[in-house]
C-alpha cells in the first residue's frame, strides 16, 4: 500500500495536466456547442481529431493499457494509472483524447487479453490506434441484467456461423458514427452450468441484421456524440472465428472486464466530485446573500468540509483496491472492487448534487458541468451491477469470512 | 385539522382520477412523442387543446382558484385542493389540462389579487380560459437570488412608461409558443427600504427589447414544451398601468404569491413520489433476480417501506400546512409552510432515486417518467428559495419563539 | 382524519400541563435523585405515591384504557390519548403517576380484553388502581425473538397446574419491589400450526421457582426503579386458570396487546422529541461561541429545522395511525401502524442525538435527560420487533396490494 | 503515504495480538466484573497491574510516545503506531495495560514535549513507569468550550504561588484513586491578545483546594475505574514553577497535544467498530429467524457491506492523516487532522449502532460491549472540539485555499 506516485506517473500527471489546462479546459464550452449544432450529433466534431493527434505526440495514450501489452499502451499499473484517470474524469470527453474512454478500454483490454491473432489485427490495432470505437452490448431491456444468467440473447451454431438474435439496450457507444465493432454477450448453450452458457462473440455494427433502433437516455441526457443504443438482432450472422476465447466462457470474460472497467468509472468519478468541489469552494466565496458571501456560512463550510472528507476517503479506497488489484489480482481483490464499486457512485452523487445545491440555478443548468457529471454518476451506481449486488456479494464474503 | 376530504374534493376526486384513467394516462406517451417530434419543440401539440376542452366539460377546471375569486374557479381552500394537485402532480404536464399549471396558476393568483381592473381583463381574463399561457421573470443568473433583495433588473419611470432593463432566467414558461405575458420582478428604487425596492410589473412578450436569450436546461431537461428561458431585457418600455399594485409593492407580492406556489410544488411532488412507490411496487413484482422476484429480497421490503413512510409523512405535513394557511393565512402559517418546502421536494428526490434503483437501467430511461420527475424534484430544492434559506427562517422563528 | 383535539382531550391535556408544571417538572431532578441515593435502587421513591394519589385527584388517572372498559379508566380513543401520552412523553417517569406507564398499559389491556372474571379480581384491579405493578415476560436471550416463533419457553399442563421451564431477559418491569405478577409468554404445544403453538399464562413473581438472575442494562442505563429482568423459570407451577384465553391462542393476545403497544411508545417518543428540541433552541439561545450565540450560526438554524420538520411529520403520522386504529380496528390498520413503529424510535434518536450535539458536553450528562432518553429512544427500536421485521411486513402488504 | 507496515510495526503488532488473545481478551468479563463488584468502583482491579508487568515484559509499553523521546517510549511515528492503536481500541481498557491511555499519553506528551526538568522528574517518569494516572481539566460546564477562548477558570500569580479559581468538568482521569496530578488550562491575562490569554499548569490532585465534586457520566456511563470528574478549583495555590512552558502559552500547548491525542481516539475508533463489524459478521451467521439464518437477509448483507465500506475508508483517511503528521508536522496536516476528526467518530457511531441493531436485545445489554463502545464513539464527537468546529475550520481552510 505505498500510494505515493511512481516517477511514471508523475511525469505523466504533469504532462495531462498541463495538456488539460492547454487544449482541454479552454475548449469545453466550444466541445458541447459543437456537439448540440451538429446537424448529426452522433458524429464527434473534428476537433476532437486535432486533439488526439496532439495527445499522441505528447505521449498522453492509451494510457490504461497495463504493461502486460507492452508496447501498446503505457504499461501502468492500476495504481500507477489511477490519479491520471481522475485528471481525466474532470471533463468527462477528455478520455477519448488520450483513447483511455469506455467502452473502448475495456473492450481494448479484452481483446488483448482474449483475442485471436486475426480478432487483434482486424478489431485491437485501429482500436489502438483510435481508428475506431467500439461499443459493448451486454444490458437488456427484459431481464434484471445486474444477474447476469437471466440474459436472453441466442448465440447459435450454424455451420461455420453464429446467428445472434435479441435485444440490448445501453450499449454505450453504438450511436456514434465512427462506432464500427461491438462485443456481444448472449447465450450460446442455455443447458449448460449455469455460468458456462454465455460466450461472447464480435459482431461488425454494420453485419445485415443489427438494428440500432434507437438512442437511450440516461438521466435525461443522450450522452452525444457517444450516446447509449438500444440495438436489435434479428438473425444476425457472422463468422464462427468472431467468437472470443470459446463457447461457455462469456462469464469468464465478463470477469476479467468488469474489474478494471469498475476500476476506472471509480477514478473518473472521483474526479468528477473533486472538480465539483473545486466549483463549489470558488462560487461560495464570490456568492453574496443576505449581506456576507456564502463562505462565511457555517453550514456552507461544513457542506465543503463534508465533500472533502467524502472524496479523499473514497480516493483512498480507490487507491487501496488498484493496489491489491495490482497485487494480488482481480480475484483476490473481489472485496475490495466490490466496495469501492458501492462507495465511489454514491459519494461521487452525493458530493456533486451538493454543489449543485450551493450553486443554486446555475448548477442545475447547461452552464456548469455539474447535472451532465450527476447523470453520469447516477448511471454508474447502476451500470456494470447495481450497488446491492455489490453489497450482496461482498456482505456474503465478509460474513463467511469471520464465520468460517 | 380535519383532513377528511369534504364532498367536494370527493367529487371532484373521483371525476378527476377518471379523467385521468381515460384521457390522460394513455395519451402520456404519445404527449411526449408529439412534442419530441414536433419541428418546434415550444409548440404544445394540439392533443392538449382536446384534452382542455373535456376538462372544462368535465368541471374540472382553475382548480387552484380560491374561493375569494369565485366564480373565476373551483372555490376550492387549499385543503381541498391538495388530494386534487397530488393527483395532477402523477402526470407532470397534466396540470396544463386543467390550467392549475405553474407559472400560471401563481400568476392568475397575483393578478386576481392584485391586478387592477384593466389587467384583470387584458391578461387575467385570456389566462383563466386557458387561451394564452404566462412567465414569472424573477432569477437572475448574476446574482443570488436566493436573497431577494439582491435582484439587479431595473424597472424605472420615465413619463408615462416604465423602462425595464436587466437579465432574467429560469423563467418558466417564457419559451413556449403561447405565452404572452410575464410577470417580471425589479427594482424601482434602489434607496428605498430594503423590501420596498422593488415592484412587479407586467410585459408582453412581444414587446420591443425582450430577448429571449436561450432555453435553460433544468437537471438535463429542456422541459419542452413550455421551458425555462433566459431573457434579456434591453430598455423594454411598457405603460405605467402595467405595474402591479404599486412601486415598492414588488415583495408584498412575492410574498402573497409564494405561499399557494410552494405549496402546490409540494402536493405535486407527493404525487410523483406516491407514482414512483406505486411504480416501484409494481416492478419488483414482476423482476426476477438470483432465482426470486425483486419483491422476496428483504433489502427491497425495505425500500419499499422506507418510500412509503417518507412519502404518507410529507404528505400529512402537506394537508397541514394547507390547513393552517386556509385557517389563519399564509403569514402566521410561515413556520408550517417553510417546513413543508424543506420537506416534500428532498423527500420526492429521495423516494424517486430509490424507484429508479429498484427499475434498473430503465429507471433511467426515457421508457419511465423517474428520471424526468427527479429532475423535476430537484429543481424544486432550489426553485422559490433553496432549502437552506427556508431552514434559516424556520430555525430563527423556532428559536425566538422558545427563548423569548 | 379529523386530528383536531376533542373537548375531552382538551380538558385532559390543560389539566395534564398544569400537573406537569406544578408537580412534575419542579421534582423532577429530586426524583432521580433519590432513585440514585436508595439503599434499593429498584424501590420507587415513595414521592411517586403523593404524586398518583394527587393525579387521582385531578383526574388524571388510567388515561390509556378506552371506552370498552369505560368506567375503568378515562374511556379515550388513540387519537384522543396521544396527545397526553405524548405530554407525559416528556418525562419519562411521568408515565406512573398516572398509571399509563408500560408495561403496565399493555398487561391491563391484555387482562381488559381478554383476562376471566378470577383474573380481572386478582390482577386487573390492584393495577388499575395503581398497588401493584407487572412485568410482560416474551423476549429470549437464546433466540431472535423478533420473530415470536421461535420463542422456546415451555408451558406443559401437568393435571390442573401448569409447568413452565425457560430463560427470559429484557422483562421490564419485573426488577421493581412493587411488581407481583407477570404475564409470560412460551409453548404449550410445540407441534402445533406455527401461531398457535404460544400461550399466554399469569406468573405471580413469588411462584416458586421464578428467579430474577439480574438487571439488564439498556443503552448502558438499568432505568431503575423499574428495570429490565432477566427472569429463569424452572419448573414454576401455577394453576392451570392461570392461562389467559386459552392455548394456543398467545399469538392472538400478542397481537392485541402490541397496536396499542406500539403506538403509545411512539407517542412518548414524539414528547422526549419534542422537549429535546425546546431544549436545544433555549441552549442555542444562550450559548455563545466564536462571539455569536450559537443561534445565529446558520447550521444551527438548520439542524433546529430539520428536528422541527421530523417531529411534526412523525407526529402527523402517529395521530393518523391512532385514528385508523379507532376507526378500522388495529387489524386494518397494520400498515400504517408498522409506518409509525419505523418512523417515531428512528426519528426520536435522530432529533435527540442532534440535541445532544448542540448540548456539547451537558448533553452526554446526567444534568439533562437527553442520553437517557436517547437511550430509550435506541432501545424501542428494537422492542415490539426491530425496524427490520415492520418494514418486511409493511413492505411485503404494500407490494401485495399494489400487484394484486 | 507508503501505508504499508513498517518491520517494526509488523512485530510490534504480532506480539500485540499475542497478548490480547492470552491476557485480555479472556479476561475481558472478569474485568468488568471486579470493577462493578469493587467497593470502591474508582480503584482500578488488581489485575491491571499483573497485566501491565506482562506487557512491559513483552515489549509492548508506552507504544504511543515518539522517537523525539526515545529511550522513554516504543519511537514510533504516528504511522506506526496506528495499527496498534486500532488493535488495542479493540478492548477499551486495555489501552492502559500498555500506557497507552488518555488522557494520560496526551499528558506524557506535553510534559515530554514542554516540560521542565524538575517537572519530568516529578510527573512525567511515574507516569511513564504506569505508577500513576493523571486528568486533563480543559472543558468547562458555564461555556461553550468548542471556543477554547471562552475558558474561565483563572491562573492567577501571587508571589511565587499561582492562584487557581474555577470550575471543570469532564476531566477524565480525575475519579481514579490512583490519578495523581492535572494538569489544568486557565486564564492568566485575561487581558492578552485572545490566544495569549491561556495558560497550562500542574495541579496535584489531593492539593488543598481541588474538590472532586462528582463523577460526570457520559451517555450513560461513568467509564469507571477511570471517570470523568467535575472539579472545583477554590483558591488553589501551587508553586510558581508548576506552570508548563510560560505564562500565556496554554494554546500553543493545546495545539501540540491534540494533533496526536485527535488521532489516537480516531485510531481507537477504527478499533472498535472493527470488532463490531466482526461481533455481526458471527452474530448473524448464528441466528435464524424466518427460517433461515439473519446472514442469508439481502439486507443483512447490505448492512454488513455498507459497515466494511465505511471503516475502510475511515481507517485509510487515518493512515494518510498520520502519514502527514509525521512528514510535514501537525500545522501543515491541520486539515486531514479535522477530516479524520470529523470522519471516524461519527463513523463509530454508525457502524456499532447497525452491529446493535443486528444483535437485537444482546446489543442494548452489559453482555456485549457495543452500547459502552457507542457512548465512547459518541462523546468523541464532542470531545477535543465538536465536529462543527472542524468542519468549519476545515471548509473554510479548502474554501481559501481554492479562493485565494
């Protein structure tokens, strides 16, 4: 548990901070402006383009990528790699700049770890290289999907074919234009044990059949230009060799995915609830009512005191679960995912919906970042499991821990 | 404190939960689709003007109005009232089909007050039949407004006239294609006492000056069809008859306005929380989970429990309030009515929040109406003065009253 | 739901306040004094009988028994006895001068209702008239007694005696000199269909066998003089007319017994709530630091509003279950009776730790009451059932009936 | 913030465990019986002093007291103690088997730190050596103390006596036999600049003057064999050179001891509710209710996962807060001092109360040590200031730190 950051990781954070205050902070407001004029606003404006190529030559990509998969990203630990994912979580599009954005990283990290040599050239290069996104289609609307058995998607044989039917919804990033690939999650064998019936298997966004029908909201925001699709598949076919790793091993899959994907919404999301603090320290202190700025209310000050608190314990913790995730791997560090999967949503919810108490109208409005950031942490206390199937688990080992 | 519903409100209950059984709840969802494809998102789609014309026919119709104003409305006391709004509260735009919807039922209550005769039939007249729709210009985005003394909108005589100059938001209303008049609070005199500064006055919104700016997002949500606008106010002139009331009378106002207003917040939000419980009931029913429904997991009794005691509990503390205002006005009934704009608005924020969690994904979805009555809930923890100034008052009323 | 007092209750309530004032509260300190000072800290001061034979006197007597029993006691429904129960709330104590302490209430309601003619001689009138007290023996320390099945307390006939082996704890009552009977609760036919294996039986504490082992302590307070025992039957025999109603017929009786039960601890929790609260606005008045009262300090003003809007909600909520309970019997009202059994302990350890809090020091101390009555507050959270069984059932009915 | 243990801390915490499961644990009833079953409950029970020569035996004696002033103590930093500290709060008694109990380590750390000579040799050794006990006689019952400038006992000069006049309370330490000095804050120059004013003086206790007027309790409790005495002070005359530092420096001494003394009771805290988390982990794997055991409750799972959450975190923002003690000095730590402060008391709180809740009545009773380890959690929410008082101190710290 030695949380001081590695001399890599300095030089990043410097470097990703200077690049956010340079090209980042500067161009938000234009960022969202051109996304809401966009006569498509599924399409990423081009200035996004610029500033990839700029994070590229600064070094600042693929940033996630552990060194595992040396030399295609930068080789950080999860620990090493968590304080630049909460600079990023600042200004929620910034991730794609430095190709470090979900549900690209986690498929990224499938396929590197999963993937055949053909899956890896045709799919892992131009995701690399930000060539393309990539969407992950795995919730569907019928079923309570946070138990992942009660999925109903059909991943048939059919010679050397799978034909692939059902409905997902929240597959985030399949609105976007430049979206060319999504990993399915489905049942290829529904008689099997119970967590060997699902595979997960590749499918072209464009394979005759898929039917992005059309744009979820999540707590009243599409999420443009990424957005999350509600896409059907009605006998949609593609090669025996886009399955991943082999029939049955959806879960296993699934397994190795969630644990950094939880990971990193968590760093995001602390982020998230640092800038709304910042905000919020700023607004009080230049914010005038009933003849005083609100910084010399007691109960502002022990609203601020309170965010502080709340954020550096989860920052911590976040550290804490990268550490052993590091260490001891995901499977191992089950618990203490698991926790910092129910305690960074909340607190990240909790924090940003008080900043936006104390900044009044403004904080509820397009003009501050703060209800888009709540949306985003609302989400997350729901996406990748609910916070009870977290604390289910995690009640559940605890308890048999002590009681063995 | 006799909360037992008088025949009237039975009656009128009853008429109004049929109406609503027929004519509201199966068209909700085609409502929202008409608008979201409505080339102009600020146009009310026609199905309203419909729907009003079966209200009316259906003696449901200015149900807010208080007895003082018979036969303009129902005659009905805030009591009576309360079940009806409740119920009204379950499909947000619905108050609209009744006209008892916000900005305009606080409108057509100051200009019943207060208007001068000339006011009365140029705007209150078109208001009560439901022809025209109004805006309430009072927040500021420069200043907190939270302390109403703060506003900056200037209201100054010049002749006959009064030019108006300042910047206004959230104000409710002004965006949709049938508003015609708002009602916008400023200052007249800057050195006067501090709560007779300012006055209230009405402007056209078609008159030379008033820009309207931009729509306000609200939580995420633009609230089409009727919005919350930002309006510049660039040396608008209108006559001297169109001040309310008289110069320095602009608090009086607030105040007479502010007590029915909050309330109605609040009995709205009970009903949206009551239909987030009912919904939330109905889902945990139906959704299975590690081999059990929703409804077997302890955890989800709990929730369900917990959402009913917040909600039965704001709700009687609703009828209270209206009660004490109906009996000894809106100025002894301070303490009762700032304790219920505490109340009801965190207690919908909570309750709704939880009916997402127990929906899932869809919670969050524009598939169920959660997400959007959060936003709406929320907001109301801000709108009308945050929770922070109402605890304020209530504390400092609480202990003058005790130590003196 | 007509919450407005009756005239009855009216005349009760002043005179009950004038009784408080002059007798109670001046003695308040010397009560508790001399408990502490007692050779025999289980013997009631002999204050308490001037106080009783003057409350007699006023007519303030057995103020909980309704008007089945009338001329028993005062012939109040619930909702005309809360408010006194919630008066004589304010001093925990106070209960007993008026002989509306529990458990004494439940025990004389219990033998009202359902006690032989011999039993009503023996037992009913020496506590209606306030000579001796009871204890209600029901919890086991050897199994979760929150769900009464598994009560493992043995009643077996044995000729025209009954014999009864089992170890209670948590007796209130039964540590007082001046308790001489106890109504147990146990087994008579362990085979029988799940609720009606439990019998209620009469236990005179000086029944051979019946061994007080000790005092338990509650929330680190033994509430001396009356006490919580933990009571070993071994083989204690008493007549068989000693059952009351019948065998198995203990659920029966239980269920009668705990309405009332639960609601009037609710409603001396909404008075220990509400002396906190006036409590605490008269020590923030006067308490200064950093050169202000603490009155003036915004989060103070804050805190003292949110304990006023809990109380008032709770209170609300308690007067609407009592009303129900008048009106539709406890039965149908088991919904909104287990609402306030959840409600009222949490809401009282909430307001009162939060008075404790702006009490600094003095609030943990002997010199208020306030730890003492958080400490009853914490343990009725547990009593009767804890939260948890109330929200399962409340729950599980509101799921029901919503599905159904 | 290298967290992880130090070789030192490693062995130190070995033989810590060791000890308590030989000696403390097991003898952890015993204990509380001899001191209820002692005639005289201020004597601490012979049995301490065995346990003390075992544990000076082993090593484990005076672990709190830095390497500043080694040889006298374990030299630990504030890191490394921390985990010992954690373990020994584990058993709230046990602190002073291994001299590691306030108020006595915050005592031996002033005289250490600030003391003279003459005054090391007389106070400090025995107290080093476990000989004697000492209190602490800061708070003060006529003012709010939150505001270390309201003190008003008086330090007054007469020749080469001081005077002292006033009256304290909560001066833990001072009820037992064996407590043989305080040192008190008074006032000196009531003249001074504010934080001049103050000073810091050694008072033995059986000095002609001091009156232990009465024990205080404390939530219930009056912690004996140790106490909280209420004192006063009537014209109590000590020599000159009993002052520690000089005239005028009592707040500078306080400053210096409440930085470690703050985080111990933070450390202690994380003990406790440590062990309550395991007392519920076993408990509810144990009891059945409903039909199957309490562990199999979805919300039992979510208690115990929430309780995991919450101590993780409170037990990292601890490390990191001694981390920066020992780096950069108690002032540049000052804010992570108040977080920790402001966090682990109240997270005390609410994990031993949900462990209550979890034991049913066992948890309210003298047979577990959660009620007796709540009323410590809770007066250490008051105790070296009130969260208030850190919370605004530290929000207005982050607000002119963000500001400036």
């Amino acid at each position: 548990m030695n949380f001081d950051y590695s001399e890599k990781t300095l030089d990043l954070l410097e470097k990703l901070k200077a690049f956010m205050d340079e090209h980042v902070y500067p161009n938000e407001h234009e960022y969202h402006d051109l996304v809401a004029n966009n006569p498509n606003i599924w399409q990423t404006p081009s200035m996004m383009e610029a500033l990839k190529t700029k994070a590229k030559a600064a070094g600042l990509w693929n940033l996630f990528l552990p060194k595992e998969y040396l030399p295609l990203g930068a080789g950080l630990s999860n620990l090493e790699y968590a304080p630049l994912c909460e600079e990023m979580g600042k200004v929620l599009f910034s991730g794609e700049i430095f190709n470090c954005s979900a549900p690209d990283t986690g498929n990224m990290e499938v396929l590197s770890k999963y993937g055949s040599e053909a899956q890896k050239q045709e799919w892992l290069m131009p995701l690399l290289e930000g060539k393309i996104r990539s969407g992950f289609a795995m919730t569907e609307p019928e079923v309570a999907s946070s138990d992942a058995t009660n999925i109903e998607t059909s991943i048939e044989k059919d010679g050397d074919e799978y034909v692939i039917n059902g409905r997902k919804w929240y597959t985030s990033g399949a609105m976007n234009t430049n979206c060319k690939i999504l990993i399915v999650m489905g049942k290829t064998d529904p008689r099997a044990a119970r967590h060997e019936q699902q595979s997960q298997i590749l499918v072209p966004l464009d394979t005759k059949g898929v039917n992005v029908v059309r744009a979820m909201s999540a707590m009243g925001y599409l999420d443009e230009p990424i957005g999350h699709a509600e896409v059907v598949f009605d006998n949609v076919r593609v090669p025996a060799s886009n399955l991943i790793l082999g029939e049955g091993r959806g879960f296993e899959i699934a397994q190795g995915r969630l644990g950094p994907g939880r990971i990193h919404h968590c760093m995001r999301l602390i982020g998230c609830a640092q800038r709304a603090l910042d905000m919020a320290c700023e607004r009080v202190d230049q914010r005038v009512a009933f003849g005083q700025p609100l910084a010399k209310q007691q109960s502002v000050r022990e609203s601020i005191a309170k965010m502080y608190c709340k954020i550096e314990q989860a920052r911590l913790l976040t550290l804490k679960a990268a550490d052993h995730m590091d260490k001891y791997g995901n499977k191992v560090a089950k618990n203490i995912i698991a926790a910092i999967k129910i305690v960074a949503p909340k607190m990240a919810c909790e924090v940003i919906d008080e900043a936006i108490q104390l900044h009044g109208a403004a904080g509820t409005s397009q003009d501050t970042i703060l209800s888009a950031t709540l949306a985003y942490a609302r989400t997350i206390r729901l996406a990748d499991g609910p916070d009870q199937v977290h604390m289910m688990q995690l009640g559940r080992n605890l308890i048999q821990a002590k009681a063995s």
